[in-house]
C-alpha cells in the first residue's frame, strides 16, 4: 500500500510539473489519447505483472502482437472470416502459446527468461513469413466499425480502452487480491518449494498466469491492430513488452517474484505514458524514449532492492529481541527454580 500511495504522489507531481511547462496537457484531445495509450498498453501489463509476480518473465508480448496483428488481418480481409471467428481464433491461439510457455517452464523446467525470448524470435519470424514481410491493414475497416470503436472510439468522452482497462482491472483486483488463485499465486511467487509442500498445484498456478498473460496480450493485441489500422510484422508491437515490464516493476512487481499488486501495475502504466507524454510535449528528442525507459526499470529495482533489504533487516531486528526475550524469560526461570 506504500509502494502504491508513493508511486500515485510521484504521478501527480509529474502530471502537475508536465501541465505546468506545457498547458496543452490538459486539453481533451491530449488527455483522450493518452488514456487511450494507458488503456491499450494497461492491458497487457496486467497480465505482465501476474507472471512477475510468479517469478516469471514474459518476453514474447509484442512478438505476439505481431502475428495476432497479421492473422487477423488476412482472416478478416483475405479469408472473410466473420469477425467474431476471427477474434475468438487470435484469442485462443496467444492464450495457448501462453499455456506452452507455462508448460515449458514448471514441467520441463526451462529458466523464463530462455522460454519468452525464444518465442519473442520465433513469432516475429512467423509474422514475417505468413505475410510475406509485407505490411497488412483492414483497409477502410468497413464491417468492423464495432471493433475500430473498440480501438478508437469513446465512451462520454472516456476512450474506450481504458474503459476495458477499468473493466478488465476490477476483474483482476479480485481474482488477484480476494480469491484463492490469488492467495496461491503470491505463494507460488514467494517460494514454489514451500508453496507445493502445502499442497499448492504450483504448476497449474504458474501455467494459468501465462494463459491468463495471453489473454489480455490478445486482447491488447486486436486493440493496437485496429488502432494503428497497419500492421508490419518486422516492427509492429517492437519492445511493447518493455513498457509493461516497466510498468509493472514501477508499480510495485518485485522481479523476485511473491509482489505486487493491480491498482500498483495500474499507476505504473500511467505514469510510464505520461513520461512518453511529457518527452512529446517539451520536445525531448524521441530517440531518448528508450533511455528514459531503462531509466524508470533501474530506479524501480534499485527502490525494490532499498525496500526488500531494509524489510529483511527489520525481520532480522525482530528475531534477535524475539531471541533475547526468550533468554531472558528461560534465565529467570533458572534462578527462579533454583
């Protein structure tokens, strides 16, 4: 809850600097567009910081993205599918390569880290051999106007985004926070040996966080498609899994795995975008995008290890008075029997 108030103060005040050095922050088409980006990247960090706090790592996000992005497209303008075939078919697909990933990692035993980055290279290859390299698009997205509203539409003046994003949150605060998949997966996290003594399904547990990270990936992934109306499979969704690693870790997911939560993940993502905002609006040179990015994950490692060390010394404190108390209780027994 301190990580979160903290990093929400720390989002205010840049918002309040930001609107201060540039006032066109605050105009309506800035604020909409801007929600509409916490919204679509908002998304998929969810499913991000639940892997995170598995001890897990997803790299393959915009990989993904990428040949959902191109799948859908040929289904939707070259196959003619009926939408919503379509949509299910992109769905299920990412969610069952999340399932694989999560099937490599707790049944063969393969580090995250070697899992994701492989499927981060392979999917990208895909998306480049199934479209031939060539860009693909919806053309004038005439008969998908409900899922061009989806990406690009709003609601009483509330992107529609990150109104999903509002939905899709409330449903993850309580699957994640009141609700025994929750309580197990922040077990699984913390440590998977002690965690499957209890009784944990420890795999199923960390198998379900990546299907589940393949879900709003998928999801986050059909928004993007129809938002930028232009999909090139060598560079569509490039480094997006940065921004939700990034937002996650800001938010308060410790790469330890066991920490975090969804309203953490949630002001993350928004400061992460008003930090992009704010490069536009001063007119920062885009190209130090990236630095500023490693910039947000050092700092939010270098505050988890701050808080991890000076928790663990606190405990280590607590023990040694826990310790001398019972000495102390054992001695006086001693003189009192004697």
């Amino acid at each position: 809850m301190k990580k979160d108030l903290g990093i929400f103060v720390l989002l205010v005040v840049l918002c309040t600097i930001v609107s201060i050095r540039n006032p066109s922050f605050l105009t309506p088409e800035n604020l909409q567009n801007t929600g509409r980006l916490i919204g679509a990247f908002g998304i998929f960090s969810l499913g991000l910081g639940l892997v995170i706090i598995t001890g897990g790592i997803e790299l393959s996000v915009g990989s993904m993205m990428a040949l959902l992005g191109v799948l859908l497209s040929i289904m939707l303008t070259e196959w003619r599918w009926a939408a919503i075939a379509a949509i299910l078919a992109c769905l299920l697909l990412v969610m069952g390569l999340g399932w694989l990933h999560g099937l490599l990692v707790t049944r063969v035993k393969l580090q995250p880290f070697i899992v994701t980055l492989c499927g981060l290279l392979l999917y990208r290859g895909l998306a480049r051999f199934i479209s031939d390299d060539e860009t693909k698009g919806f053309g004038s997205v005439e008969g998908f106007e409900s899922l061009r509203f989806l990406a690009g539409g709003n609601l009483l003046g509330v992107p529609m985004p990150f109104v999903l994003l509002l939905i899709i949150s409330a449903v993850m605060w309580v699957f994640l926070h009141r609700s025994v998949f929750g309580r197990y997966l922040f077990a699984s996290g913390r440590n998977e040996e002690a965690a499957r003594y209890s009784g944990i399904n420890t795999r199923l547990i960390i198998s379900l966080a990546y299907v589940i990270a393949g879900g709003l990936t998928a999801i986050s992934g059909i928004i993007f498609a129809f938002y930028t109306n232009s999909i090139s499979p060598a560079s569509h969704g490039n480094f997006y899994e940065l921004y939700g690693i990034a937002a996650a870790v800001l938010g308060g997911c410790s790469l330890r795995g066991g920490e975090g939560t969804v309203i953490g993940i949630l002001i993350g993502t928004a400061l992460l975008q008003v930090l992009q905002n704010l490069v536009n609006l001063l007119d920062i040179p885009s190209s130090l995008n990236f630095a500023v990015m490693g910039a947000v994950i050092l700092i939010g490692v270098l505050a988890d290890q701050f808080f991890s060390q000076r928790r663990n010394r606190k405990q280590v404190a607590l023990l040694r008075e826990s310790a001398k108390a019972d000495v102390t209780s054992a001695n006086t027994a001693t003189s009192n029997n004697v």
